[in-house]
C-alpha cells in the first residue's frame, strides 16, 4: 500500500512533523510505502486542482500557529471548503508526539490499515 503525504513547509514546521508521521506509520505498518511530496510553491490549491488530484484527497490537515486566532489553520478550511474533502485534523507548529500519534491513527482508519 502506498500513502501519499502532501505538504508545503515554508519553515521547516511541517516538514519535521511529515516525517515524524511516516516514521509513525512505517513503524505499525511495515507494508505501507509513504511518499512524502513537498509542493515548492506557495499555492497548493493549485496542485490540488490540477488533473483533479483533489478526487484522490481523503483530507487536509492543518497546521498554524494559535495565536493567530482566527487565521489559525484558515488555508487547511479554505481547501476543504473548495475541493470539498474534509479537514481530518490540525496541529500547532511543529506538532507534539501526541498530534503525529493522533493523525497517523486517523490515516491507519481512512485507509482501513
């Protein structure tokens, strides 16, 4: 089985919390190959949209900063709300081991592992 985990890290935050994640999963499921793809623009929504990738999307997880209030998280909700796939989940900036644990169990049941 293959998961592909897509993501933009303009801080290095999301990227350290990818890996944590595959290594999570790997760990449980030594079947499973994770592809970690790294979108180097600024829009993901455009990956999303193009030849319709947002059909093969279970979910968006967000990431952010609380202290934002509002905006935390706003791209993730914007995303569902215009691809129509729900947000699975969110953590705060590089996440803590209990938000990769509680992520990784949700992609283990999108995915009936």
């Amino acid at each position: 089985m293959k998961i592909s985990l897509v993501y933009i890290s303009l801080s290095g935050n999301t990227a350290s919390f990818i890996k944590r994640l595959s290594a999570f999963l790997q760990e449980r499921h030594e079947n499973v190959e994770i592809e970690q793809v790294e979108i180097l623009t600024n829009d993901l929504g455009d990956f999303i949209a193009f030849e319709e990738n947002y059909k093969r999307c279970f979910g968006i997880v967000g990431s952010g900063n609380r202290n934002f209030n509002n905006q935390y998280c706003l791209t993730a909700k914007q995303y569902s709300e215009r691809f129509g796939f729900p947000v699975l989940d969110t953590f705060e900036l590089r996440g803590l081991n209990e938000d990769v644990k509680r992520i990784g169990l949700k992609i283990e049941e999108l995915y009936g592992m």
